[in-house]
C-alpha cells in the first residue's frame, strides 16, 4: 500500500455521541427508568431549549425582544412542570 492513499475516518464524532445520548435517553424516559430529579434536569433542558428555539424564530421573524408576559409564561409553566408536575409523579 502506498502512504498517499486517503483513509476514511469513521471515528464517532461529536453528532454520533450527542445522538446516540439523546436516543438513549428517550428511551430510559419511555421505559420510566429515570428518577425524579433526572426528569427535572431532563425538562429544565426541555424548556431551555424550547425558548431559545422560540426567541431564535422571533428574532428572524419580525426582529422584536420577547415580551414580558412570554417570558413570565415560560417561567411559570416551567416552574409548574417541576414543582407540580415532576414532584407529584404525574409526568
């Protein structure tokens, strides 16, 4: 063989890791394998995620800060998702 010949990498990449953790996860929380408080990191990480995704698509759409009474609805709802919710054993 010569050394000029290209080699293709397959080594995982940081996608492949990030998806195959977020899969596994989906799964655990499907069989009901996680703990309260792994399902309320779980869902802090839900609304972040679910409010930057909205304030991105704000922004693009019409260029305005996100009102008060959005962020005070993101904040109670993710507050009664942890301290209702997720402590009642409901979710």
């Amino acid at each position: 063989m010569s050394d000029n010949v290209d080699s293709v990498d397959n080594s995982p990449t940081v996608d492949d890791h990030l998806s195959s953790f977020l899969r596994s996860l989906a799964n655990s929380i499907e069989r009901k394998q996680l703990e309260p408080e792994q399902l309320g990191r779980i869902g802090e990480f839900f609304m972040s995620y679910k409010f930057q995704e909205h304030a991105s698509n704000e922004d693009e759409s019409d260029g305005d800060e996100i009102s008060h009474d959005e962020f005070l609805k993101f904040l109670f709802f993710g507050y009664y998702v942890y301290r209702v919710i997720l402590r009642d054993g409901s979710l």
